[in-house]
C-alpha cells in the first residue's frame, strides 16, 4: 500500500537505512515534523558515512560538535569511509579501523603529473594527447569546457563519449553501461565528462586528465584510473584558461572555492609527479591547510542556535536553525522534461493528464505520480534558468519546462544533450 509505504519509508522504520548526507543532517539540525520524525532513529546506531570529505568545510566543525554528542548521548557508532579523510576530528576522538600508511605505502597504480605552473587552453591541452591507443578519461569542471573539450576531441577520434548533467539520466545510464562494455573489451575509447564521474561510478581509464580542482576531488577522479592495477596509469592535472577578449579567466574558479584552489596548486607545483603511495600523506597536508585557512563562523552560528534553541525569528536577518542547508540551492537552475523518445512523451501525456484531472485531490495526485515518477525523472534535466533557449512550454505553476518531441532537434543534441547557447551563464556542474 502506497500510504503505508511512505509513512514507513519517511519514519525509517526499518533496521537498514539507506539515504543521503542531506536526509541525515537535516534530521539533526531542523525544527520541522517531516525530518523530526526520523530522530529517535539514531539511537543506538550504526551510521556509515561514505565520502564525507564531500561534506563543505564550512560546516566541519558543526558536524564534529553533533557526531560527539549524537555518539555520546545515543549510544551510537559512526564509521567514515573515504580514501581522503578529512580531518574533521582530532586523532583522539577517533579510530581508525585500518592504518592508511600500511596499505597506502604498497600502492603503485597510477601517477599524478600536474602542469598547473602555466595556464592553458583547452585546445592546448587537447593537442598533448593521441588517441586510440589507450582509454583517456577527460574530467572537466564546467558543461561548457566539457563541451567544447568533446567537439575538439570527436574531430579527431570518432569513439568519443559525452556525460553532464545536461544529457538526461536515461541516456546518461545507457551511455555508462556502454562505456563500461567497451573498457572490459579494452576498446581504445575516449569520455569527456564533468564532475558527475568523480564517485559511485565504476569504470577504469588507462589515463585521466583533470582541469584544476581541489585536491580530494583530483584524488576522486584519480580513482577512476587502473582501478583494477593492470599497468600504470597517469592522471594529468592541467590549469585550463578561458580565453577572453577583455580579461583572462579560469573554469575551476568558476566552480570552486578560491582558497581551495590555491592550497591545491601550491601542493601540485611542488612536485614534477605524485605517486599513489603518497597521495594519503598529502591529502592530510591539504586538509590540514584547509583547517587553518577556513573559517567556521557558519558552523559557530549555527551550534549557538541549537544551543539556544532559535528554531526561527520573525527578524528575517536573524540566523535561525531553520535557515540551514548542508547544500546550497540552485536558484538559477530550471527543470525541464525532454521528450527524448516515444516512451518519454507517453510518460508526458500521463503527467499532464494527471497533474489537469480536477476530480482527484493533490494527496491522490502525489500517489499516482509515484507509480511512474522514477521514469518521469529519468527525461528531467536542470538548465540555467536565464537561458535563452529556455523552452517554450512551460509549466509555470509546477516551474517545468517542457520540450515536445518534434521540437528535440532545436533544444537538444543528440551527442552534448541541452543546446544552451554561447553567450549565457552555462558554468553549472
């Protein structure tokens, strides 16, 4: 029963939970019924966080001040696993259930090289390499510089794949399990991707070249490389330029914060390679660096809050409990459903049909939405909601944009997916 269903997935009445970094801090850190029902859950716990160095800094000393007292007080355990562990506690807090030197000084699979002194564009980085004699992954930080990557890529090598968020997750997935075929029959292929590669999926490239990032996520896209220790791979780490007429600008400050950056290329121009066995010892000095050039003052404002108990105010410049979100929302993004194929538009015409029938209140609505709603999402992308091209029909009261099947060609590539143009702000992950 759908109701019973979602009572019980909503109250985390199971014994194993699965769920997210924001499901689970927003449980501990809100004033709402919704997250609140879940609490007494904690108790008596075994929480494994997966990547926690994913977690903004900002917030590390507010997540180390509730991991305490949530053990202390909950009678509950947590375990952290990432091959970069942030240094979120102090080595007394806690333990470690493997010794990172012992197995990190025996690993030899790849080799970071860094050409991060010089700044360059992406044609120029583009002509350092040959292709079709090894799988290269290219990690860009931008759908743009991805894009522009891809087209200079494809003119030399036709076997050339694309991923962003800009393609929809139904041909995103088909293009993964592809991809992951042609790497087992060791096909000498080429995928340009942005960030969306860095974790959780499973694939192995003979070599991978990043556009700057910080350190942890050039570790995470380091980790899609000779997974298996078949030979040796290289990571190449480039600081990729933006050619302007006016001024000079870089796609990783696009994206990424400044002192991130520069604590990152600091590490990287101090070395001509970085082999994998000291990958560990250096992400230690990164995060440490990090530690003492980062404030806290959000964590502070925040654990003050919990501690005086401000839920809200009706001074809306207050900081309030009830403000505070682990990730930032995307308020110049759009959603927008693309008719990619018959089944896409069938799953449309459900929708609207749905979404227009009067005779069924929103709770009947929402339940009938759930039987076909994964499918429904797998054809949902997010575009800037500036763009220019932003299509036509729209749903405003649902803040849906709509691209009809005949129309594909105009709004969508077959190849790089939404066709944002040139002269708006495309710089979205």
């Amino acid at each position: 029963d759908w109701d019973a269903s979602k009572i019980l997935i909503e109250g985390w009445n199971s014994e194993i939970i699965v769920t997210t970094f924001v499901q689970f801090f927003h449980t501990l850190v809100s004033n709402k019924n919704k997250s609140l029902r879940k609490f007494h859950r904690f108790a008596n716990s075994i929480i494994i966080l997966d990547e926690v160095q994913s977690i903004p800094i900002k917030y590390w000393q507010l997540i180390r001040n509730l991991m305490i007292e949530l053990v202390n007080t909950f009678n509950s355990y947590l375990v952290f696993v990432t091959a970069t562990q942030p240094l979120i506690f102090d080595q007394k807090e806690c333990y470690e259930l493997s010794n990172p030197e012992k197995y990190n000084s025996k690993l030899n699979r790849i080799e970071i090289i860094p050409f991060v002194q010089t700044p360059v564009t992406i044609e120029e980085m583009v002509e350092k390499f040959q292709f079709g004699k090894n799988s290269i992954l290219f990690v860009l930080n931008t759908i743009a510089s991805a894009r522009e990557t891809f087209n200079l890529i494809i003119q030399k090598w036709s076997n050339t794949t694309f991923l962003s968020t800009h393609v929809v997750p139904f041909e995103r997935m088909q293009r993964i399990n592809e991809i992951k075929k042609k790497l087992k029959a060791k096909e000498p292929i080429v995928v340009v991707s942005t960030q969306l590669i860095e974790a959780g999926v499973d694939i192995d490239f003979d070599i991978v070249v990043r556009d700057l990032a910080p350190f942890d996520s050039i570790v995470q896209s380091a980790g899609r490389c000779n997974r298996n220790g078949c030979s040796k791979g290289q990571v190449f780490v480039f600081y990729l330029k933006k050619e302007d007429e006016d001024r000079q600008s870089f796609y990783s400050t696009k994206i990424y914060d400044a002192v991130l950056l520069d604590i990152t290329r600091s590490i990287l121009l101090s070395r001509e390679q970085i082999t994998e066995s000291e990958i560990h010892q250096l992400s230690q000095q990164y995060f440490q660096e990090t530690l003492n050039r980062k404030n806290q003052q959000e964590s502070k404002l925040i654990i003050d809050c919990i501690r005086f108990l401000q839920y809200s105010s009706p001074d809306e410049g207050a900081f309030t409990i009830e403000k505070f979100k682990l990730l930032d929302e995307k308020y110049f993004e759009i959603d927008v459903f693309i008719e990619l194929d018959e089944n896409a538009q069938k799953l449309w015409e459900m929708f609207v049909e749905l979404y227009r029938d009067n005779s069924i209140d929103r709770f009947e609505r929402k339940r009938k939405f759930a039987e076909f709603k994964t499918d429904f999402y797998n054809y949902v992308i997010s575009i800037p909601k500036n763009a220019s091209n932003r299509p036509v029909d729209f749903l405003v009261e649902l803040g849906l944009g709509h691209v009809p099947l005949p129309e594909l060609d105009y709004y969508y590539d077959i190849h790089t997916g939404f066709k944002v143009k040139p002269d708006i702000f495309t710089e979205v992950i």
